[in-house]
C-alpha cells in the first residue's frame, strides 16, 4: 500500500511539473500571479482597449516593434499561435511600443503576412513601465482571472509543440 501511495505521489508530481514548467529557456513562471490595474492601449481605430474586458479569456500581450529582429522572427508563429484550435480561449494583443508612425505596423503585418492578430499600440508608452519591461520582445501571459502567471523575455517559436500544450493546460 505504501508503495502505491508513493508511485502515485511521483507520477502526479511530475505530471504537475510538466504542466508547470514547460521546457523552453526564457518563460518565467510566477509562483503567485501579478496583479495589475488598468491595463489600457489603443488599437488601430484609436479606441481604447480595456483588458479588464477580456476576463475569463487567457491573454496574451506581446511587446514589439518593427525595427526589432527578434520580433520579425517570432512574429508569423505568434500570428499562428492566434489561429491554433486547442486555444479556442486566447486572444493575442501584439502591442507595439516603437514610438513609430502606425503606417509602419501596417506594413510590417502585410510584410510578414500576419492574417490572424491586429495592431495595438501605446501611445503614452506607459505599459513598458507598468510591466517592468527590460526589451523587446517580452511576452505577458494573463490567466483567466486577468492575472499574470508567466512572461517570455526575449522571442520564442510560439508553434513549439511543448509551449502549446503547456499553454493549453490555461485554455
């Protein structure tokens, strides 16, 4: 009996691990998820976006800019990661903090071909501040209570098939 206890306490452990951590290098999990107040940025109509909207959803906010290589790179499995059907629940704010005229986003998108994300940016660049942000690209994940249990500093390929079933364990 003792030894099926046991067995039964190493299986679920490493099974809550697996789902904890998943094995990519620069995702920093939260061991107690960050609260934020009023998280606000604009989309391309000039209309304010209120994340405080999105509750019950898993959030994805990714901060870019067009003249960021890392963000060229991560930015086509970002907009892949937007459409991927075990994540019917996320919705994915790519927000652009490079001071830039919006024109440049626009084309930035038709370049890369992004079908599936729009353009949202901070015009103030107050997010950068609020979030403590160290450079770009940075990638905040909210759970659905609206909290922050994990950051990716730095780009990732958002199509790992081990980020998307760590991801989808929070759809």
């Amino acid at each position: 009996m003792k030894f099926l206890i046991i067995f039964i306490y190493l299986i679920t452990t490493t099974y809550c691990y697996s789902i904890e951590k998943p094995d990519i290098e620069n995702i920093v999990i939260n061991k107690i998820p960050k609260t934020y107040k009023e998280i606000v940025f604009k989309d391309l109509e000039m209309k304010n976006i209120d994340l405080d909207d999105y509750n019950g959803k898993l959030l994805i906010l990714n901060f870019w800019a067009t003249w960021c290589a890392p963000c060229i790179e991560e930015m086509p499995s970002l907009d892949l990661l937007q459409s991927n059907r075990k994540l019917s629940n996320l919705k994915i704010f790519p927000i652009n903090i490079g001071q830039e005229d919006l024109s440049k986003s626009v084309n930035f998108f038709k370049e890369l071909k992004i079908k599936n994300l729009n353009i949202y940016f901070d015009p103030k660049i107050n997010l950068p501040k609020k979030f403590s942000l160290r450079g770009i690209p940075t990638t905040i994940i909210f759970n659905k209570e609206g909290k922050e249990f994990a950051r990716i500093i730095g780009s990732i390929d958002f199509n790992d098939q081990k980020f998307i079933e760590w991801l989808s364990f929070y759809n």
